[in-house]
C-alpha cells in the first residue's frame, strides 16, 4: 500500500476501513462511502472500498498484433457491449 504524507489536522480525522470489510461488496462498499457526512467533522474512512477482477481491454482482443482497422473494430465492439 502506498503511504502519503498528510498534515495533522487531517491524520486526527482519517479512519481505515473496518477489518472484516468486503472489497467484493458492493453494497457494503456503497454503505461504508454513506457514512461519512460531508457537512460534519466525522472520520475520513481511506482504504479499498470496492475492488472486482474484470478483463482488461489487451484479454479481450488477439493475442496477436493487431492493424489499425482491426484494433479499431475491436474497440467498437467492446464499447457497443457497454452501452
């Protein structure tokens, strides 16, 4: 995990997600993020909310070296299942 370097004031306020949290939840997720209140003075809970293993782009396509045209068409193609 990569460390900061952060004033006081803000070390006093920052929190890390509870031990026992589920980063494959993403109702759990959604819940801890809720928690904080953007108008108080409450803890700043910093850690890995949500995380999922999803394919990249590269898995997706050939493992061979693609033309222009068909990086083109393979890009089309993973955009058109996304919308």
């Amino acid at each position: 995990m990569q460390r900061f370097s952060l004033p006081p004031i803000i070390i006093r306020r920052v929190s890390t997600i509870w031990k026992g949290h589920d980063p494959a939840s993403f109702e759990a997720a959604f819940a801890k993020a809720r928690e904080w209140d953007y108008n108080g003075d409450a803890p700043i809970a910093l850690g890995t909310f949500f995380k999922r293993n999803s394919p990249v782009f590269e898995g997706k396509t050939a493992a061979r070296t693609l033309s222009t045209m068909e990086r083109e068409q393979a890009v089309r193609e993973v955009l058109k299942k996304r919308t």
